[in-house]
C-alpha cells in the first residue's frame, strides 16, 4: 500500500516539475501559444501539414456555402480548407441588408455556424461573401465613392461579430460594361482590402469571382465588370468561375465546363480560359472554379449537344440541376451515361415521365472533375474552388477528386 502511494507521488512531482518548466520556458507567452502550436515548423493556414495534408499537396480547396444549402441537412466540410457562406447583399448605398432571409442564417444559423467552427478548428479559413446581382445597385456604389467607406463599416461589424477577417467579393453585371467601371470595381476592391487589412492587422484576404471569359472579353470595347490584371492588382486571389459555358437559355444542350473544344467564336474553353488568366495573373493568385452542377436541356434528339426545344408548361423547361439530382436520376431510371470525350464531361439522355419530353443533361463527376483538378495542379494554381457545398447532397464520395494522388 506504501509502495502504491509513493508511485503516485512520485508522477505527480514529475508533471508539477515538467509544468513549471514550460512556464519558465514560454515566459511572456500565453499557455494557448505554448500548447496549441503545431509541433513541426512547416504548418501554415493553408493546411499542408495540418489535417488537409491528405488533400491535393497542399493546394487549397476554396468552397461556397450558399444560405440554401443550410437547412438542417448534415454538410460535409472536412476537405474544405477555405469556406465562404454565399451571402449578404449589399445595396446602391453600400450597406448591407438585413432584412433578407440569408443574413437571418447569417447571423441565427446554428448549422453554418457550426460548418464555420469546424473549418476554423481544423485550420482553415472562412469567409463571408458581399453579394451584388443587380446592375442597377451595382452602377450606384461604383459612382459613389462616399458609399464605400460604409460598406466597409458594415463589413468590419459582421467580420468582427463572427470572429473572421475574409471576405469574397461577387458582383456580377447582367452583361457587359464600359471599362471605366470594370476600373472602379477594382479601385472598389482594392479599398476593401486595403481598409480590413488596416482593421485587421494585415490578416484579411479579400477574394473576388470572376467570369471565365474575363480575360478574352478585356480587349473588347465592351468588357466584363470583372478585369482579371486590375482585379489581383488589388485583391488576395481570384476564384475564376470556370463553368457556365452552355446555360439553359442556350441554343444547344452542352458542357458546363469543357476542358476542351470549340464552344464559341474564341473556342473558349476551360483550359484556353485558365491559360488566358495566367497571362495577366500570377498563378499564385488564382482559384479555378469548379462546378457541382449540370443543367438538364429539353432537346431534339439523343444527339450529343442536341439542339434545345424551347420549353413550355406543357413539356417543360431547361433547368439547373445539382450533382445529387444527377446522381438520384440515374440510379431511379437505371440510366448509363455517355462520355463526351472533347469536353471530357459526362452526359446523360432520358425521357420526363410526366411531359414524355426528350430531355439531355450535360454535368461534372468525379472523372471530369479530375481532369480540372489536374490542370489546376499542372498549372501549379493557389487552389481549386467549388460551386457549391450541399449540391453533392449524401454522395460524399465526390470529395475524393481532392485526395492527394
């Protein structure tokens, strides 16, 4: 019984030592720095040697939360090294607006807030999302310069009440735009980062999304808000929107986001744009967007890039439709995909039980999605990104295209 007791004083003697020696040694820092640094020097936010290390070698995963996508479902975050919640809106004024339904997720959801917690745990970073979809509200905050300094007032308060520093900027014009005001949206971005990096002791980052074809339209005498050279002249990154390049209101059902082939006087594609940017950007700077997503074409014949019928009440419409959707609607109607081996995309023909309408849908997997995520790497990008969390729904196993090969 002695013998038992003496052991026991004795750890305890040996730990109380150990401690006072830790104190001693990290004098003039805080236990939290002392005891939850990582043990080897090569760890960064970006996550190459913290849990993301299994994840592309290092190459940041950037991913949009979108406020629909929070409704109580289970979310998978954890190949996500940068999140961003898609988002609060921001007005002609510049303030942002709180009486819509994603600012109240914003600030009451217990699920984003959770998502946020777990990636900040894990040494990633989030951030929020400034919103700008009307053109109308879009052309007053660019000819108000007195507007801007609110619009930072409002984004600093949210930054601060959820404990980030990091904003994406996304405002998107309908069309197209005079280049005078592509200049002041990037004079618009640099103010932003410049005043958050004030605020926050240089640790901001401001990311801003950016149209495929950015580059190819800046020569024109029309351009896209989005000018890629100015742009990361003034921002941390650019997360370029590499899909969209056939839309339900397009004339043919077709590849959101081709690798190869001809879609357009230019031929632009994935690859062509990405090599466009890389002109103008350094490829430190740059994200490619990659999509969770297809669209699902009302067409006249199995062809593939069947030409689209115009939808109506009676056969339907042409339509967004998500990755879970794809993957629902294959294993329902025990469909086989075709393989569009140009684009290096899938495609797949069914006919609408209800319309008995022919309809076509073009989408990424995980196969078409590694060819994009090759390139990335082979261009030696800051990362990849994905539009968007939640459209995987429960097939997780898409996630696998970021695992380190």
């Amino acid at each position: 019984m002695f013998s038992w007791h003496k052991t026991v004083l004795s750890v305890y003697l040996a730990c109380l030592i150990l401690f006072s020696v830790v104190l001693l040694l990290g004098r003039g820092r805080s236990l939290n720095q002392l005891f939850l640094e990582p043990l080897d020097g090569t760890f960064s936010v970006l996550g190459t040697s913290s849990v993301f290390k299994k994840y592309l070698d290092g190459v940041r995963v950037y991913a949009f939360l979108p406020y629909w996508s929070i409704d109580g479902r289970k979310l998978d975050v954890s190949s996500v090294t940068d999140l961003a919640y898609f988002g609060l809106t921001v007005s002609g004024n510049g303030r942002i607006v709180t009486t819509d339904g994603n600012y109240k997720i914003w600030k009451d959801s217990k699920d984003l807030q959770k998502a946020i917690s777990s990636v900040k745990k894990a040494g990633g970073r989030v951030s929020v999302t400034l919103i700008g979809h009307n053109d109308a509200d879009i052309d007053a905050i660019l000819s108000c310069k007195d507007c801007w300094a609110a619009l930072v007032q409002d984004v600093t308060a949210e930054l601060n009440r959820a404990e980030i520093t990091d904003i994406n900027v996304d405002f998107e014009y309908s069309g197209y735009t005079t280049r005078e005001k592509s200049q002041s949206y990037s004079s618009l971005v640099g103010f932003l980062n410049t005043s958050l990096d004030k605020e926050f002791g240089g640790d901001a980052y401001v990311v801003v999304s950016t149209f495929a074809d950015s580059v190819e339209k800046s020569e024109r005498e029309s351009v896209r808000l989005t000018d890629p050279k100015s742009l990361a002249e003034n921002a941390d990154a650019l997360f370029i929107m590499a899909y969209d390049f056939h839309r339900p209101e397009s004339a043919h059902a077709g590849p959101v986001a081709p690798l190869e082939g001809t879609y357009s006087t230019t031929g632009l594609n994935v690859t062509k744009a990405l090599d466009g940017y890389l002109e103008v950007v350094p490829k430190t700077k740059l994200f490619l967007g990659l999509p969770f997503y297809g669209y699902d074409w009302v067409v006249e014949s199995t062809k593939p890039r069947s030409a689209r019928i115009q939808g109506n009440d009676l056969i339907g419409y042409s339509r967004v439709i998500t990755y879970a959707q794809v993957l629902d609607l294959l294993i329902k109607k025990n469909l086989t995909k075709e393989w569009d081996a140009v684009a290096k995309t899938p495609y797949v023909n069914y006919v609408d039980e209800e319309t008995q309408a022919l309809r076509q849908v073009y989408f990424d997997d995980k196969d078409s999605l590694s060819y994009k995520v090759a390139l990335a790497k082979s261009r030696g990008l800051l990362g990849v990104g994905v539009w968007a969390l939640g459209y995987e729904g429960g097939y997780y196993d898409i996630w696998d295209i970021f695992a380190k090969r």
